[in-house]
C-alpha cells in the first residue's frame, strides 16, 4: 500500500482531497495539519474511522516532528497544501504567512528531501513531491489575455508573495538537489466545508442572516471560478501522471465579475431558502471600500494539463454553485462550530499604503 503525506489536510482543499483519496483510490493518506483557525477536522468525519486514514497534529514549520513523521510513515509522496491562504488576513497581519508558507515550505522540503535522499534507487525514482499554490503569484490582468505557466511572477499580496516565494524553493530544491517536485498553481476554489471567510460562504451566510452583504469596490474585480472536487480530481492526476520539474496551472474555465457571483447567489437563496429573513436577498448588497491593492482579474489557461493529461473540469460554475448553496443551507450548524469565538464575518484587510490610501 502506497501512502501519501498531505500538508493542510484539515483545510478546505486538503480535506476534500483527503475524503477524495480515501473514497476513489488505495491509498493510505496521512493527513498533517496544526489545527489553525480554518482546520477543522470535522471536514475528515466522513473518513475518520478509515484504517487508511491517519491524522497527525504537527506544524510543517517543526523540523523535528516532519522528520519523525517521514520516517514513521515511510510516504511515496507528498502533496503540499498547508498554506496561509486569506489574502484580507495577510494584509492585517503578514508575519504568518511567511512563517507557514515559506518557512514551513522550506522546512518539510529539507525533512522530504533527507528523506529522499535515504531511500533505495527504486523508491527515489517514484517518490513525488507536489507542491499545491496559487495563480495569485501571477498578478493582475486586464480585460484580456491568460496566465501560462510561462506568466512571469508579480505577487500583489503579502499572501501572493509568500506563496510565490514558497513555488521558487520547490523549484530550486528540484534543480539544485534533484528532489522530483512538481508545482501546480490553480484559480479560485469554492465548494463545501469551506472556512466562512471567502467570498462565497460569506455572502450566504449574511445573506441567511439578514446581514449586509459586502461587495468591495463595484464589484467589477474577475475571478475563474475551480470547484473543489475538480481541484483534487486534478491534484490526483498531476501526481500520478505529472512530469517532474513541470508547472501545471488548473483552472475551472468559470470566469466571473464578483457582482455577478453574489447576485446568482442571492437568486439561488431566493428560491432555495427556506423561511426567509428577507424577501429579496439581493437588497442586502453593500458595496464598501476596496481592498488595497486588489488585483483587477485572474483568469487561467488550463491547456497544458488538458493536453498533456487529459485533466478537464467536469463542473459547471452554475451547477457547482448550486451545489454549494445547497450544502451550507443544510450545514449551517457546522458553519456555527467552526467560525465560534474566531470570526463573525468582520471586515478585515483594511490596512492603507499611505495617509492618501482609501481608508
């Protein structure tokens, strides 16, 4: 049996992709997360008594612990997605996200790669190391054209940043040292268990509760839109079928104005809600200060992992959103448990360049 290390598998993409692995394959997955505020291990209930499955409470940043896990586990690969993610969090506070993404990354790369480099010829030959990022790393684009795996880096966020910085480590540690690393860098996720502070599960859940719903500036900023499920569809793929060394960008072919994604959401509240708090859900559409530094438009060309390994996304931007709202209306509960005592859907991210910023 073949076991694989996830980071952050209590997260939003790595639990789907930990209830994904234990559902679709053999493998044994061991699953490696501190437990912040948006890891929840109620997201692994649906695995949780597996023999397959195995959790482990440990920092990635630890040298120590990653080392005893890699000798105790004994993985053929890893697939790397704790990660700092909250783009309004890196603003306010940034120091996290350096200490998770890039010294964390840094850190289970030396404890993957001693690890390597002890293992017989046959097993350094199929050991993987898949590093899962962001394609906030590119930039901002206008109103037309795509990021490639060619795209040039120009982070905007203290968070793209970090996660840039953490995709040229793996990268150097492949060419420098060897280790068989490949990057994927995807668009937007959204789907279940998705912790409520993203765009998404923040505008139903005010929307359920009356509250307003925030939209920054006009609305106008562009996002291609990856349901979860097609996201760890895809991280399956690269890992079994990807080229060492290679870039693979996986985009959902969904791209959206912000105005747009909250006002299908209010439609599909308005004929799916149950009792109400308010007829129409769209009039609680409030649109408040930017975001500093807000990047106009992210939109990826997926044609190299199409091409090359046959990976398409199977879901639709409205059939996934339906399925979401579906979800967080019969979840709501759990919604509740996760956010208690951490978050109540405050504005966060407000910080300002200079005195002449948007306050």
């Amino acid at each position: 049996m073949q076991t694989i290390l996830v980071t952050g598998g209590a997260g939003f993409i790595g639990s789907a992709l930990i209830r994904y692995l234990i559902r679709e394959t053999d493998y044994a997955v061991v699953n490696v997360d501190k437990l912040t505020y948006a890891g929840n291990l109620s997201t692994l209930a649906p695995v949780r008594s597996d023999p397959r499955y195995h959790f482990e409470q440990v920092d990635i940043a630890d040298a120590a612990a990653m080392a005893r896990l890699f000798d105790v586990y004994r993985p053929t690969a890893v697939l790397h997605l704790a990660a700092e993610s909250h783009v309004d969090r890196s603003i306010d506070g940034p120091a996290a996200f350096i200490q998770t993404n890039i010294v964390g990354t840094y850190t289970l790369l030396e404890a993957a790669r001693s690890y390597w480099q002890g293992l017989d010829a046959a097993a350094r030959t199929a050991f993987r190391f898949v590093h899962v990022s962001t394609d906030e790393v590119y930039g901002s684009l206008k109103a037309g054209g795509y990021f490639t795996e060619e795209t040039p880096y120009r982070p905007n966020s203290p968070y793209s940043a970090s996660k840039a910085s953490s995709d040229h480590l793996v990268r150097a540690w492949h060419h420098t040292y060897g280790l068989p690393t490949l990057v994927t860098n995807c668009s937007n996720n959204y789907g279940p268990y998705q912790y409520p502070e993203k765009l998404i599960p923040v505008v139903i859940l005010n929307a359920l509760d009356g509250r307003p719903i925030p939209v920054y500036g006009r609305g106008e900023n562009v996002r291609d839109w990856l349901y979860v499920e097609d996201h760890v569809r895809a991280l399956r793929t690269v890992l079994e079928q990807g080229t060492v060394g290679e870039t693979y960008n996986i985009g959902g072919h969904n791209e959206q104005k912000n105005i747009d994604v909250v006002r299908h959401i209010c439609a599909l509240l308005n004929e799916l809600a149950a009792a109400p708090v308010v007829a129409d859900h769209g009039s609680l559409i409030t649109f408040v200060v930017d975001r500093p530094g807000h990047d106009f438009r992210y939109a990826i060309d997926a044609g190299k992992i199409e091409a090359a390994l046959g990976w398409r996304p199977a879901e639709r931007f409205e059939t996934g959103l339906r399925k979401t709202v579906q979800w967080y209306l019969e979840n709501r509960p759990w919604c509740e448990q996760v956010t208690r005592d951490t978050y109540n859907r405050q504005r966060l991210g407000r910080a300002v360049r200079s005195s002449n910023a948007l306050a």
